[in-house]
C-alpha cells in the first residue's frame, strides 16, 4: 500500500508524538491540557485470503484515497481521551512547537 499507513501504525505515532511534548513541555510556563483528541480519518480495510489472517486496516492521506481504486474507502473519525500512564486521574499536559497547517 504506497502512501498509506496500518491504523494501529498511525495511532503509534500520535502516542509517541504526544509522549515527546509531555516530556519537551516539562517546566514550560504554558502547556496545554489534553482533553481529547479528535480524528478523521481516511482508511481501507483488507482482508486476506490466507487462513488465520487478519483484517488490516490502512490510513491514506487524502489525495491518495482520490486515486484509490481497487480498495473502497471510508472516512471515520475516532475521539481518543489520552491518560497518563503513571497517573491516570491527572490530566495530560501537552507542548510543543505549532506545525505548519496547524489548527
């Protein structure tokens, strides 16, 4: 699958992004209580043929989901409530640098 990315992937990387602005933002003045994150995404299922296999979910960035034709796709959205590991019941704190397009 060119240009796109397993779900479970994705959401990897949305964790680990998270962890390194919790830990940049340590003793900076302004952070950023996490609430939840809202997703939409783009994704197309496989399923393969093979026994035991499982059902793979992949992400497309959206010009590559116009160009998708063997696989339909569907939007979804996802609302994740991040926690924090070590403290659950304290609110995670977020920082760091805007990117670009960011809203």
């Amino acid at each position: 699958m060119d240009g796109a990315v397993e779900l479970e992937e994705m959401i990897a990387q949305l964790r680990g992004a998270l962890s390194r602005a919790m830990a940049d933002g340590e003793g900076d003045g302004l952070r950023f209580q996490a609430e939840k994150l809202e997703l939409e995404l783009t994704v197309g299922m496989e399923r393969s043929r093979e026994p035991g296999a499982k059902v793979r979910f992949w992400v497309f960035d959206v010009q590559h989901s116009a160009r998708s034709a063997q696989m339909a796709t569907q939007r979804i959205s996802l609302t994740l409530q991040p926690v924090r590991g070590d403290a659950p019941d304290r609110p995670a704190l977020i920082s760091g640098a805007e990117m670009p397009d960011e809203r």
